[in-house]
C-alpha cells in the first residue's frame, strides 16, 4: 500500500510538472505580431538624415532655406493649447481670433520645446553659411517676439538671421508660395502637407518634418505621401 501511494505521488508530480512545462512553451500571445510579408507590405518612404542632407549640399555655395515653425522648429503645442481652453474650447475657432495670436506671438513661444531635429538642421545649415528664413502660416500681429525666440533658441547669428515672414492661413490658398519665390528659397522644411505642396510650386527642395504623435494639430499628416525626403526621427 505504501509502494502504490508513492508510486500515485510520484505520477501526480510528474504529471503537474508536464503541464507546467507545457503551459510555460506556449505563452498567451499579447498582440498579433508582424512577419517579413507585412514588413514588406508597408509604403515607401525616402527617409534621409541630418547627414545625409548635409553630405547632398556638399558642392553647393550657401543658399536661402526656409522653415515651417509650429511642430517643424518648435513643439508649440503647450501655447495652442492653452489658447483653445481660452477662447474655444470646444472648436478651433480660437484660431480666428486675433486676441489668441496677440498672445502666442508675443510670448507663450517661451513654453514651446524646441526640436532636437531643428537645432540640427539649423546648426548645419549656419555652418554652411546658408541665409534662415522662418516662414509660417500663423497670423501676423503688430508686434512679436518669435523672431527673437527662435535666434536664442536656436543660436542663429544675426549674419544668418531674418525675421519671421507671417503668411497667415487662408482657405483654399497657399500664402506660403509667394514668399518661398521672393526669398528664392532652395530647401524648405515642413510639417504639414501644405509645406510640402507649398515647396514644389515654388520650385524648392521639400524636406518633411515628422510631427509629434501628441501635437494638438491633428490629424497626423500622412508622412512621404507626395514622394519627398523624411527625415528621420523628427518627430521631437
């Protein structure tokens, strides 16, 4: 009797530590995953670097470029935020009222980030000896302090340095164009399909800016849509 009992325990033990090992080589799954068919099934994009750019301008003698701001140059949601808590919380009418740029031009860019991205295009870009032009759709106000924002920010030498061009945003037109022309622009860079769009009328080079997933400007643009260069890792 004793003999059985040991030999039942020994089947019991036996057979908890099969399922255990059984259970342990087939985990539950956690998300469904992805293989080289997938991986090969996603858009094309012409991603670039910083380096890579500046290895292509090599043999070019110092140009005009152009910036987008908000979400290109600086993470400017914390001000954008606050202006639609302020005057529209429930729509984006905020971005119609001169009040709400009153503001944000004249010193709520002090809570913008700047991006990592940016600091090193425009690093490269002074090295260069290019001309920076910053080029943005917000509306112009009688007085404002992005321009000095963005040359502490970013330590643009005035030699480079000219102040923000405010092209305003109005429906069914793209301001942007005109001004990329007079400044003779050769590269711009952008967030938005706008920029882009706005680049190849104008006849310049357009490099897109990843936009941050938490931006308040959303929907999130669909990045490489119209063949141009993205850079890498942009998004901050």
């Amino acid at each position: 009797m004793q003999k059985f009992r040991h030999a039942l325990g020994a089947l019991c033990l036996w057979a908890a530590f099969s399922s255990a090992v059984v259970y342990a080589s087939v985990p539950t799954p956690v998300s469904t995953g992805t293989n080289v068919a997938k991986l090969s099934e996603q858009a094309a994009v012409h991603w670039v670097s910083v380096a890579q750019i500046e290895s292509s301008l090599v043999e070019r003698p110092p140009m005009a470029v152009g910036f987008d701001i908000d979400d290109t140059v600086l993470f400017s949601s914390p001000g954008f935020w606050r202006g639609k808590k302020t005057w529209s919380p429930d729509s984006d009418a905020y971005l119609h009222n001169p009040e709400f740029w009153e503001k944000m031009n004249n010193g709520w860019d002090e809570f913008s980030i700047p991006k990592e991205v940016a600091r090193q295009l425009i690093a490269m870009h002074v090295k260069r000896g290019d001309t920076i032009f910053f080029i943005t759709g917000r509306s112009q106000t009688k007085t404002e302090t992005v321009s000095k924002t963005l040359q502490d920010d970013f330590h643009i030498p005035a030699a480079n340095m000219n102040p923000v061009i405010f092209a305003g945003d109005q429906p069914g037109q793209n301001n942007k164009v005109q001004w990329l022309k007079d400044k003779k622009i050769r590269i711009y860079y952008g967030d938005s399909d706008g920029d882009i769009t706005a680049a190849r009328e104008s006849e310049a080079r357009p490099i897109r800016v990843l936009r941050a997933a938490n931006s308040t400007y959303q929907p999130l643009p669909q990045a490489g849509a119209f063949g141009e260069e993205v850079i890498v890792d942009s998004d901050y």
